[in-house]
C-alpha cells in the first residue's frame, strides 16, 4: 500500500516501564487524543497470547481515530489483531517474506541506518522507514548514533516515507530541521512524560516546526 507521509509525522512506540498510575491503554488514548499520527506496541517481555489480547485493543482504539497501528517485531501478532502494520528490525525476517505472510495490504516499516539498508528496504516493497538511532537513547543499549548528514543522506536515497527514531524529544527534536524526515518517532518523551497530553501537544508543535 501506499502510506501517505502524514502519518509519520508524531509516532508513537509504546513502552510499558513507565505505567502505574496508569495503564497502557489509557496512556495511549491519552497521547492518541493530543496529536499522534501512528501508533506501535512493542513488546518484549509478554507472552503471545497476553500480546495478542493487548493489540487487538490497542487497535481497536487506533481504528476510532484513524490512526495506524503497528506491531513491533511479531508477524503472527500483528495478523491476529488485526493491525495496519508490522515493523521489523535488519536482523528480523526478511521483509519479502513477511509480505507473502500478511498480503499486499499490510503496511510494512524497516528499520535502517545506512543508505544501502535503505534502499534495500525501498526495492523490497517496504512501506516506510526508521532511521535510527539518531540521538543516544535509554530504551536500546549498545546502539550506533546516526550523525546528521547520514539521516540526511538516507532520507534523500529513498522516496518513501521516513521517521526518525532514538532518543528524541522536545529538547533536541529540532536539531533535525534540514534532514528531509517525514517525522519522529519517540518513545519516552511521551509516555516517561508526567503529563502525557501536555508532552504530546508540544511534541506535535515542535514536529510542525521541524517539517
């Protein structure tokens, strides 16, 4: 399919270490009410069967706004919940063979970090990309930086969408203005965030500026 860019713009990749008073679905519905355009689970520590019952509600909260919903990582899950979109990794399964799993209709992102990756990922059939890491993050460890002029390199490579990943936020979102991504994908500058709506708002702010 062909994923028209706006969505890209303030993406959401969930992480659950900072639920509590609230849980991840409300957090989510939080930041979905307040600007994002996207929306991955990513999951690392549940169970199949707790991460199926969990996406099929996250997306069915992100089909009442009309939002993409992604699944990090698991083909199975994203096709038992019925989501939008399955993200996967260099050292995940190869994008033409999760294709020929979840159809022509299902949109697929690749994470990147170099322009041949890119490109690869492009001619594959892929629906977006991640590039990334592009700040130093605290939810990957042992991640190469990506400088400036590579993001912009890559972003230039390629026609498809792009959104820019790794420790972003309200502080040094805007040191990317130039680099011709599509948007950001944050992580704890929302959901870390006290006030989520209130995070969300000004991220939305500041990635109109930024694009």
């Amino acid at each position: 399919m062909r994923l028209d860019k706006k969505y890209m713009h303030l993406y959401a990749v969930s992480d659950r270490a900072w639920t509590g008073e609230k849980t991840l679905y409300e957090q989510i519905n939080e930041a979905l009410k307040n600007g994002v355009t996207c929306v991955q689970l990513r999951e690392k520590n549940l169970d199949e069967i707790s991460f199926i019952e969990e996406a099929k509600k996250i997306s069915e909260l992100c089909k009442q706004y009309s939002i993409p919903f992604i699944v990090n990582d698991n083909v199975k899950v994203a096709v038992a919940s019925n989501a939008d979109g399955v993200h996967i990794g260099q050292d995940d399964m190869k994008l033409k063979d999760v294709r020929k799993l979840v159809g022509e209709n299902m949109i697929i992102g690749v994470s990147v970090h170099t322009v041949d990756e890119a490109k690869s990922a492009q001619e594959d059939g892929a629906d977006y990309i991640g590039i990334g890491a592009v700040f130093e993050t605290s939810t990957k460890n042992d991640v190469d930086i990506i400088p400036y002029e590579k993001v912009k390199s890559i972003c230039e490579a390629v026609d498809i969408p792009k959104v820019a990943i790794g420790g972003i936020n309200a502080e040094n979102i805007l040191k990317l203005k130039g680099s011709k991504i599509d948007g950001v994908a944050v992580v704890s500058a929302i959901f870390g965030a006290k006030d989520i709506g209130k995070a969300t708002k000004e991220l939305d702010t500041l990635v109109n500026e930024l694009i």
